[in-house]
C-alpha cells in the first residue's frame, strides 16, 4: 500500500533532489532511495555503534590490543 507525503524542501535540499532527477531518477524514486540509504546508514551505525562496545566489554582483546600498543611503541622508541 502507498502513502502520499508532503515535504517542504529547503534550497539545499532543492537542489539536491534537482541532481538526483538530472540523473534519471524519477523524483519519488529519488525520494524513496534517499530515505532508504538514510536508514540503511542509520543501522549500520548502529550495528557498528554494537560491535565496538561488544570490543570494549572483551577483556582479552582489551590485554591484546594494549600489547600490540606496547610493543609498537617499542619499535618506535628503539629507531
């Protein structure tokens, strides 16, 4: 089932909608894909907002990442 929506563009967004259609694109398929990607980012933030606390609670990746840091900063120090 489709929905009508009304939107007030501002200028900025004129104009970006004006590129998409100069490309082809039909104006609601323009808007359909823009709000898709946006919600397709929007998840994989948060999917990637997910794994960097899962690799924050990892106690044993914590220990092997501070090793790497340790040992690469000797290398450093040993130049």
């Amino acid at each position: 089932m489709s929905r009508a929506v009304s939107v007030r563009l501002d200028d900025e967004v004129q104009r970006a909608l004006n590129t998409l259609e100069a490309s082809g694109m039909s104006r609601s398929e323009a808007i359909r894909r823009s709000i898709l990607d946006a919600a397709s980012a929007l998840r994989r933030k948060e999917a990637l907002r997910a794994e960097v606390a899962a690799l924050e609670a990892d106690e044993e990746d914590r220990h092997e990442m501070q090793a790497v840091a340790s040992l690469m900063e000797s290398l450093r120090a040993s130049r």
